[in-house]
C-alpha cells in the first residue's frame, strides 16, 4: 500500500507530450487487438491492453453508492463536486475534521457489506492467464482496501488467491487521485506499459476521467446509477466479465472523448 504521494511532474509532462502525439497521428476510432498471450506472439507490436488498473468499489467489490449519496447529502457537497475535493477544497478546521470522521464511519459501514463484484474471478483468471499484470487505484482510505484484499479476497478458495495479486494498489493517500490522472500515470511507469495500452474499469465518473485524462481506454461497469457516464467510456459492460469478450476480441476505442465533465455525481 503507497502512503505517500509521488512526485511525478516530469513523468506527467513527458506522457502528455507523448499522448497529445499519438493523439494527433491516429483516427478517431482506433483498433485495439487481442490482448491474449497468442495474439501477443504472433504480432507482438499490435496495438492492444497490457495492463488493467481497477477501482475498487462499484468495480471489484458491489456498489456502495447509497452510502456516498447519502454522505454528499449529510455534508452539504455541490452536485457536481466530489466529496473528497468538497472537503479538501472548502471545508477548514473543526468543520473538516468532523467531516473527516463521518467519511471514515461511512466507509467502515459499508465495509461489512462488501462482497466481489459478480463474474471477477472469470475476469481476473483470463488476466492471469495472459500474464498481464492488474492494479488498484481507490479513493477509498487504506483501511477499506486492506478489508477488500485481506477479508472479502481471503472468503475465496485459496486456489483463487493468487489471482487477486494487485501490484500497486493506491489509496487516496495518493495524491491528486482520481480524477486526476496521476495515479494512473504512476503506474504506467511502474509497470514499463504506455498510458494508451493501459485500460481503467471503473463505475464512477472519477474513473472514467482519470483514464481518458492519462489516455488509456477507459471502461465503465454499468448500473442503473450510472449510465448518464456513458459518453465519457470507451467501452461500457454490463458486468465485469464482460471485459473478457472485448480484450480477447479486440475493440474499436473513440479516442476523441475528453476529460472534461459537467456532469452531476450523483
């Protein structure tokens, strides 16, 4: 678990270099190939993923959304702010720190009701499969993700565990998290694997940003909350293994969808 935050400036400036070129020499619509090992063999220079990067909740794990609708509310948060830049951004003293708390309760109860998201286990065999290394990028606290990996993950058989074999996984002490791409950026360089062969799942706006903003595929696990997000995906299921069908396939990505956003959170 990172604690700290990085220092990526020079890496975040070079990547923007890099994508806002590959950005100007493709088509709108690009061609990602299969992302199987023998697709890789037999033409290893295709475009294609070779990493996926998660969110945690509403992704990995089943949504918590009632719990962070009924948090915007309680705090007062604008429509179109998230509550973790409403409480860095706004709130000060006694207010933030009370406002700190209640974040914690919220995520500690919805904690005892996290369960895997249906069809992972499929999605992160094919994964392991194809030797193609998995991440976590939460704006959840360190406490929640340790619950997801060490209780929710351990309620599988153990023959599964090794599936679940997340490197890095980043809380929000990371900063700037999500939407910013930063995180994802960071990982791009970790694991040696450009930004735009890179794919971000998630079920929230944030995630969806943090992807097309890094310029890697972003991809959105629908629900009935979330699907006025869509615009903002390059591709969309309807459940996480889902996934599988597209990066053995090969997809068509439209690259031209942006990072900017007026829509509501919630």
């Amino acid at each position: 678990m990172l604690k700290r935050a990085l220092n990526i400036t020079s890496y975040f400036s070079n990547q923007s270099t890099r994508l806002i070129h590959f950005a100007n020499k493709t088509p709108a619509m690009v061609f990602y190939a299969s992302s199987t090992k023998a697709a890789a063999a037999t033409n290893p220079s295709a475009l294609r993923i070779r990493g996926v990067v998660f969110d945690m909740d509403g992704t990995l794990a089943t949504p918590m959304t009632e719990h962070l609708v009924r948090l915007h509310k309680e705090l007062g948060v604008p429509r179109k702010m998230g509550i973790l830049e409403y409480v860095d951004e706004c709130l000060e003293g006694e207010a933030r720190v009370l406002a700190e708390q209640r974040i914690l309760e919220v995520e500690t109860e919805a904690m005892g009701s996290m369960e895997l998201s249906p069809g992972l286990v499929e999605l992160l065999q094919f994964l392991h499969d194809n030797e193609m290394p998995i991440a976590i990028i939460t704006r959840n606290n360190e406490k929640a993700a340790e619950h997801f990996l060490h209780q929710v993950v351990t309620r599988q058989p153990e023959e599964q565990w090794k599936l679940f074999a997340f490197d890095p996984v980043l809380d929000r002490s990371f900063v700037p998290t999500k939407p910013q791409p930063h995180a994802l950026l960071h990982i791009s360089q970790t694991w040696g694997i450009s930004p735009h062969e890179l794919m971000m799942v998630g079920d929230h706006l944030d995630d969806l940003l943090c992807g097309v903003r890094a310029g890697s595929v972003s991809a959105l696990l629908r629900y009935s909350y979330n699907r006025v997000f869509e615009d903002k995906a390059h591709i969309s299921v309807d459940q996480i293994d889902g996934l599988i069908e597209k990066l053995a396939g090969g997809f068509e990505a439209d690259m031209t969808i942006t990072g900017n956003s007026e829509l509501d959170y919630f």
